[in-house]
C-alpha cells in the first residue's frame, strides 16, 4: 500500500507574530510584539498586523472574558484608552509570567511575615524586619547563585521550615546555593557539602553513604584534625623547652647555626600555640562553681517561678492572655513559636520581676534599671528565692564602653568574696577570656572592635560566670558558631542542674536540652506540650495530612484524632482549674451585687403595688437580674468542680 500522506504544515507566522503556549490551559495564545496585539487564533497573513484599537474591539465583540468584564465594572464604556493600556500592560504580564512573580511576592511575603512591612520605610525597620525583607528580596531575585548570610536568623519555626522546603524544591534546583549557618537542622536539610573555615584555611566536608550525616561528618573530621595538631602541638612544646633551655644558656647570635637554631624556636612557638583558642569553649571547666550552700538550698524548692494569669498586649493589640504555668527547679522549657507571638515578651516578664526582686544575676546595674521598668505590676509573676540569668536577643551595643579585659574583670568582680579572695582577679579575668575565646590581642581594644560572636561570647560569658538558679536564653544560637553551640549545648545538658527557659528556632540545640515547649502560634494563647520539639512536628505534620485527608476514611485516623482533641479539652480544663479560684472570688462580688439589685427591685414593687405598669416594668427587670444571678451560680458552680477534678487527679 502506499505510504500515508505527511501531516499537513501550518504556514509560517505571519511577520512581528510569536506563539507561546499557555500552562494553565494547555493552549497556544499568539503575540505581535509590533502592536501588542494577542490572540488564541493562529493569525493569518490576512490579517496579519491589524490595529491594536481593531483587534481589541474585535476581541470585545467575540468573547467577553473575566477581565473585559472587570474593566467595564470600574471604566464603564467611556474611556477606551483606560482599556488599551489595562489591555496591554496585562497582555504584557502574561507574556513575562508576572501574575506567578506577583504570587511569588506575595507567598514570600507571607511566609516570611513582612506583608504588613510593605508600606514603611526600610531605614525605619528593625534589624530582624531588615533581615526578612533582604532575605525575600534575595529569594525572588534572578541569577544563577544564591548567596545567604545566615539566612535563618529572626525567622520563626514555620518560616524556617518553608526556607528548608523553598531551597530544597525543584523550583530552585539549577541555581546553586551557597550559605553560612549554624543552624545544624537546616544544613542538615539544605546542603550537599560543606565547606569548614578555621585559621584561614577551608576544609571540605561530605556526608558518607550508610555513614555520618554532613553536619556530623563536619564535627568528627574537624574533631580529628585538632586532635591531630594539638599532639603536632605537644610535640613541638617538647622540642620548644630543649630550645629555650638553650637560649637561656646565652646563644651566640653572630653564628650561623645559632641564628637558624633562634628563628627555629620562633617556629615551634607558632605550632605550640597554634590550636588555643580554636573549638570548643571551656565552659565545662567551672562556669558552674558551688557557693555558699544557696545551690542545695533551691534545689529542695520544687517550684521557682509562678505565671498567674499572665496577659500581655501592645495598645489595642493583644499578645497573649490567661497564661498560667509553674516551673519547676529542674524543668528544661523551650519557649517557641510565629515571630511576634510574644516569646521574648514572655520570657522577659521572668526577667523583668527577678531585676524588680534583686533577683538578677550576670547584668549590669544600667541593665537592670531598665529591665526593672518592665516588670508587670500585678502579681502576675512570682519567684521563689532563686537568682536569675538573662542572656538577651541584643548584642552588646557598638557604643559599648570599655575593653574586653575591663568587661571581664567586672565580671569576675561580682562573684561573692570567697571565690573573689581566692585568685587574683586579673588572672581570673584573663582565664575567662581565654576560655571564651577571646582573641589576646584584643583584651585592650574597645569592644566596638570585636566581632558579632566575640561580643555575644562576652555576654554568654557574664551569665554564666554569675551561677544562676534559673538561665533564661533568648536566642542563644544567634552569632554563635557550630563549636560554641556545641560547648553550649554540653554545659546545659551536664553541667547546668537549675531550670532553663529557652527561646530558639534552632531544632537541634532545642532537641538537646528541653523536653517540654511553650508553644505561642500567634492567636493570642500560650499552649503546652510535653515533648521535643521533634516530637511537637511531627505532630503538626499529621494534623495537616490528617486535615488533608478524608476525616472518617479510616477508623484509626478518627480514633487518633478524637485522642487529639481529647489531649487538647485536657489541657484547657486544666488551665481553667488553674485561674478558678481567683475566677470564683470575682463571682462572688457579682452575685452580691446582683443579689443587691434583685432585693432593690423587690422593694421598688412593693412601693408600686398600685401602678400595675410599673410593676410589670419593675418585673421584668427583676426577671432579667435573677436570670443573671442564676447563670453566675451555675458558673460558680462549674468552676467549683473543676477546681475538685483538679484536686483529685
């Protein structure tokens, strides 16, 4: 048979014409980049080059779409020139892809919770708003690199989380990402490689198939190189005192084998000296020193701070309300949740009371006259007899006066007289240094001069060294490198026996030391949850795919959620136990006074007994008061049983 014949060719487009297929619905739409002309018919040569006035009135005449009709909503039919140009400029969008760049903005927007930020000036933002808008700013731009300078600073949990999810997806996959963090979770997440900074020379780290993670195999490489040096280290100390003892004899500087042998133990200094001051802080070797027997005295004290009904709001605004809480001596808390939920607000009333008691340890008296100004007023926070360190969200201030030796010796000199008498206090200051990691040749020099982590070091450094019952740490993580969280992470998991209150978006510090969370979603409340932040997740994470989900497809599923909402109504009895008390005793006043009111209105319809009108007014008010009355009484009683629940479990 004879072959069949070739599929007919569409003639070639006509001059100034494109053809753009159109994702959404899977047709091809046409563009004359000459007249701005668009069309879902293939045009001919015909009418190749119409009039962008002609072909828009034909389109008007031919179909009337969702945008024509918006036009003529707000236009009218009068101002045609208004229509070309909407015409053209949503032409033009289309062609660009812009409606997916304008949800693009708008997804990052949101995510990133600057979408209320739009309006303001930058130069008036704070640092942590400046910090989301540049980050959104790099994420939407174009190019081939992302380049990131820790990117998760002053994110919260779910902007993190969407971060992880963005620079992992496909959509990002042909640029190439390269970004400094110390967020191990998120590199853990992120990167394909990692690439290690130290004493000016860059090591290169992977993760081995079956073996160690990335971050892990960062940390056991490195930990292996310093153990490596520091015996290069000891070996060269050892041939160092041969060479000193030898100068001390009186070298001859004029010989050649002399001169070698004194430029050589230049030498060997340099690799003696070279691992100080690199990995981790000392903060095992005593930041936690025993004093006066006040240690032993607060660990019999079961609980050390006491939340009664604590509400914060900003104008009309409120941030929370009703929370209640005790923490115990030897409760790990973490406090987390959406970015200006009020973590830090919560954690600082602790702060602020403690400064208010004299209570407040490793801060300045300029910083507790400060602190001691925000303090709430109504009881709403109490503290057993403990001490409270407060490491702050804020960095030491560029103005900060002094030098990191005077910043030391001033902690030093605030430790109780014993240990004060018992070493010189210069030599204790510059011992602190050295375990922070202080650079020596920067003891002197303004504290302007120190780098972000330094200073941070410094701060970490007075809380510390104060031994304080409670430690309150607000974003701990921020401008601390890998080898400082993991000094951190150990002292609190070993060698820190008080309470700690916790606020980060760092999972893996988080998942270490805390094994209850305070969770603030921004709707106003302070929930709690018994768990890692790990666990808290993954419990997210079945919620969504449950909510995803058909609710009855499965009896498991139904049973697993009824055991949710269960978990949920325990806790919010729970807390309603906890304010009863104080609700029952404003009641109280309540039902007397509307008791009062009812007796008035008794005696006003005994005086009225002859106006039938009156009393049938004073009547129903009297209903209305009695109705009231009976409804505080059930309330009363409500809350008197939830109190005797309470009780008994």
């Amino acid at each position: 048979p004879p072959p069949p014949p070739p599929p007919p060719t569409e003639p070639a487009l006509p001059a100034g014409w494109t053809a753009h297929p159109d994702e959404a619905s899977g047709a091809t739409y046409y563009w004359n980049a000459g007249t701005g002309a668009t069309s879902w018919e293939r045009p001919t040569e015909a009418a190749a080059n119409p009039s962008h006035e002609e072909y828009l009135a034909k389109k008007r005449k031919t179909e009337a779409t969702p945008r024509s009709a918006y036009l003529a909503a707000i236009l009218g039919d009068g101002d045609a020139a208004a229509a070309s140009a909407f015409e053209r400029a949503a032409d033009a969008m289309t062609l660009q892809e812009g409606w997916a760049v304008e949800a693009s903005v708008a997804t990052a927007a949101a995510k990133l919770n600057v979408a209320h930020l739009f309006e303001r000036r930058v130069a008036d933002l704070s640092g942590g708003e400046r910090k989301r808008v540049s980050l959104a700013g790099a994420l939407l731009s174009g190019g081939d690199v992302l380049v990131l300078d820790e990117p998760t600073n002053h994110l919260d949990l779910w902007a993190v989380r969407w971060l992880e999810e963005l620079l992992a997806s496909e959509k990002l996959s042909a640029k190439t990402l390269l970004f400094v963090s110390h967020d191990r979770t998120f590199a853990e997440n992120v990167a394909t490689s990692l690439v290690e900074l130290d004493a000016g020379k860059l090591y290169e780290h992977a993760a081995q198939r079956g073996g160690a993670s990335l971050v892990d195999a960062y940390l056991n490489g490195k930990a292996k190189r310093l153990a490596d040096e520091r015996s290069a280290a000891s070996s060269a100390r050892s041939q160092l005192e041969v060479e000193l003892a030898w100068l001390a004899r009186g070298a001859k500087a004029r010989q050649t084998k002399s001169t070698e042998r004194i430029a050589r133990v230049e030498v060997l200094k340099g690799r003696a000296e070279a691992v100080e001051g690199r990995g981790e802080l000392g903060l095992e070797k005593g930041a936690a020193r025993e004093t006066d027997g006040r240690r032993g005295e607060t660990r019999r004290k079961r609980v050390v701070v006491t939340f009664d009904d604590l509400g914060v709001d900003a104008g009309d605004d409120v941030i929370f309300e009703d929370f209640s809480y005790e923490l115990a001596h030897d409760d790990r808390v973490a406090v987390v949740g959406a970015n200006g939920a009020g973590k830090s607000t919560l954690v600082r009333a602790v702060v602020a009371a403690a400064a208010r008691d004299g209570k407040l340890a490793g801060a300045t008296n300029a910083e507790s006259s400060v602190l001691r100004t925000l303090a709430p007023d109504d009881g709403a926070v109490a503290l057993a007899a403990v001490r409270v360190g407060y490491y702050a969200q804020t960095p030491l201030e560029d103005d900060a006066s002094g030098s990191p030796l005077d910043f030391a010796v001033d902690v030093v000199s605030r430790r109780p007289d014993a240990a004060r008498a018992a070493s010189d206090v210069l030599a204790a200051a510059s011992s602190l240094l050295k375990r922070y990691q202080i650079d020596g040749a920067s003891w002197q020099a303004p504290l302007a001069r120190l780098s972000g982590g330094e200073r941070r070091r410094l701060q970490l450094m007075a809380v510390l060294d104060a031994n304080p019952d409670i430690l309150v740490l607000d974003e701990p993580s921020n401008d601390l490198d890998l080898g400082a969280l993991q000094s951190l992470e150990r002292f609190l998991t070993t060698e820190f026996k008080g309470a700690l209150l916790l606020v980060s978006h760092d999972r893996s510090l988080v998942d270490a030391t805390c094994d209850k969370l305070l969770v603030l979603p921004g709707d106003g409340y302070v929930s709690s949850f018994a768990g890692s932040m790990s666990e808290y997740l993954e419990l997210l994470d079945e919620e969504e795919a449950w909510e995803e989900e058909d609710p009855y497809e499965d009896e498991e599923d139904v049973a697993i959620a009824a055991a949710k909402a269960d978990r949920r109504a325990d806790d919010a009895r729970r807390r309603e136990a906890h304010n009863a008390p104080k609700k029952i005793a404003e009641l109280e006043l309540r039902v007397e006074a509307a008791e009062e009111a009812v007796a008035t209105l008794d005696a006003e319809m005994e005086a009225a007994a002859s106006d039938s009108s009156r009393v049938q007014e004073l009547f129903d008010d009297r209903s209305a008061r009695q109705a009231e009355v009976d409804a505080l009484y059930r309330e009363w009683e409500r809350l008197e049983e939830l109190v005797a629940e309470a009780a008994g479990t």
